[in-house]
C-alpha cells in the first residue's frame, strides 16, 4: 500500500512535525513550533487570535511593516498573516519567484490555497475561514531554515 | 451496518497486519490515540481514549458506519487550511479497533490489513471525538461549536 503523509503519524524526530506556519513563514527552523510573540515574552491565548493582537506579537519578534504594494528590504522575505478570530492563526510567505507558499501546521509545505490554486496573492486566495490581516517583513537567510527572527515555541530558550 | 464489524473481524483474523514501521513500533503501549488536524499555527490536538468506556463508545459508531466500494482517491483527509479531519490510532489492536483510522465529514477510512472506507452519514464518529476533546478540557466550547459547524457544514 502506498504510504501516505497523515498528520497522526508525525514522528516527533521529523522536522516537518516540529515546524508550523510560523516558522516556515519565517524560514527559521526551531523545532518548538514557534508562536508569536512568544520570543518576547507574549504568550497568546485562544481569546488572543484576532488580526491585531498576533500582528501585535509577531512585531515583537522583530517582523516588520510593509505595505501591501510594497517590497521588503533585501534579506528579508515578505509574510502575510491571516487569523480565523478566537481559533487559530496562519502565515504565508513570498517566494523569490513571486507566488506564494504556506506550511498548516505539521502538514508538509505547499503553493496550493485551499482550492489547489497557486497563491498569487494570499489576499484572494481560498483561506477557507481564516481571513486576510496584513503583511509584514521577516529577517531570512540563503539557508533553508536559519532566518534571523527571534521566534520560538519555547518560552525558556535564548532569543538570539 | 453490519458491514464493518464483520470486515474488522475478517481482517483480523484472514490478514496479517502490515509491517510496522520504527515509528509505529514506538507508538506501542501508547493506547488509542486521536489527534484533530484543525489547526496550522497552534499544536495539533491530540490526546489518549484511556477509557475501556470511551473506545467502546466509538467502536459501536464506527461499526453504524455503511461501507462504501466506489470511494475515489487515497485518503479521506484533504490538505486544506481549516479542519482537515480526525485520526485515530492504535497500535495495540485494543479491543478489535482497527490500528488506524481516519474520518473527515462523515467519511471514513480504516486500515488494519485492508483499506476501506465508510460513511458515517450523521457524523456521530466526529461529534463523539469533538465533544470528548471539550470535555476532556482540549478545547474550548467555542471552539468546539467551531468545528462541529466545519464537520456538519
């Protein structure tokens, strides 16, 4: 039988299961399953997960502004936040090729929106029930998972 | 509706279990654990049914299940944003259930020697391990009603 990836069977060792959106978004690899704000010392609850205060957070961690026309510095990697209010959270990140990608949660990463439809603008791509909030800049690297954002999913680690 | 228990009782004894992989050996003494794939940026849900009462419970929904011969694709799981459905896993053959299955709006596979698939039309299977996962203090009641509203819908 042909195995399949299914989120149960996610081997704690795997980095795919110890990596969510956050820090795919991020390309900053911590195998906590990286929360926002976290790094700095915010812990969000369920009642926290609206567009402002998980923006809020994610600034804290040292993401930036950027205006939805607009292009993030060099190194840095453009990201945008979508929230279904009061459930959950979700990050998309902009490629070097323009389109955009996204990793929910242990699953693997894909370009796919919810309608297998490549992401051209995560503003008008099938989110499901999350809605669209904001972009911001993320601090990347050449290096598949070594971005520079002090984000963690563990409130004792060092931010770097 | 007879139709599961009498094929989970020939898978059992006709078919010899697939080969486990390291990770499924690990899994071992572990129970039946279920997990809710529903969220991306916060953990996935998971917790242990340690009650003989509580796999009874969901054995008897999983047997109300119609077996169905023409399912389409691979897995009922979708990789979507959102819900994307629950999966439950023993790999100790506890109590006859298969050692894996998974069900998405009333849609259900197992597989313990064979793959099958099932439909669950009132979605007890879900609402059952939603409502465990609420009581268990897992979840929220509002996020509760959230995601019995993304099953039923």
């Amino acid at each position: 039988m042909k195995e399949i990836v299914r989120g149960g069977r996610c081997d704690r060792g795997i980095v795919q299961c110890r990596n969510n959106c956050y820090n795919y978004a991020n390309n900053r690899r911590t195998d906590t399953y990286a929360q926002p704000g976290l790094g700095a010392g915010i812990k969000l609850e369920e009642k926290d997960f609206t567009c402002e205060q998980v923006y809020r957070a994610a600034i804290a961690d040292g993401l930036t502004p950027v205006d939805a026309s607009g292009s993030c510095p060099p190194g840095t990697t453009k990201v945008a936040l979508t929230v279904r209010p009061g459930y959950d959270y979700h990050w998309y990140r902009q490629d070097r090729d323009g389109m955009w990608s996204q990793k929910m949660g242990i699953f693997p990463a894909t370009d796919l929106d919810n309608s297998s439809q490549s992401i051209f603008d995560p503003e008008k791509a099938d989110t499901g029930k999350y809605e669209f909030c904001d972009y911001l800049c993320s601090c990347s690297d050449e290096r598949q998972g070594q971005g520079h954002e002090g984000i963690t999913g563990d409130k004792n680690e060092p931010r770097k | 509706m007879r139709y599961l228990a009498v094929c989970l009782l020939f898978s059992v004894v006709c078919f010899p279990r697939h080969g486990m992989s390291e990770t499924e050996e690990g899994r071992k003494g572990k129970g039946v654990e279920v997990a809710i794939l529903c969220f991306s940026g916060r953990p996935v849900l998971r917790f242990a049914l340690n009650r003989e009462q509580e796999i009874r419970q969901l054995m008897t929904l999983v047997g109300k299940s119609e077996k169905i011969d023409d399912f389409k694709g691979e897995s009922v799981l979708p990789a979507v944003l959102g819900y994307r459905g629950i999966e439950i896993e023993n790999p100790d053959k506890l109590f006859g259930f298969p050692w894996y299955l998974a069900v998405y709006k009333g849609a259900v596979e197992t597989i313990d020697g064979q793959h099958l698939f099932y439909r669950d039309k009132e979605y007890m299977i879900e609402k059952f391990i939603v409502d465990l996962a609420y009581r268990k203090k897992m979840i929220s009641k509002d996020v509760r009603d959230m995601l019995l509203e993304d099953i039923t819908e």
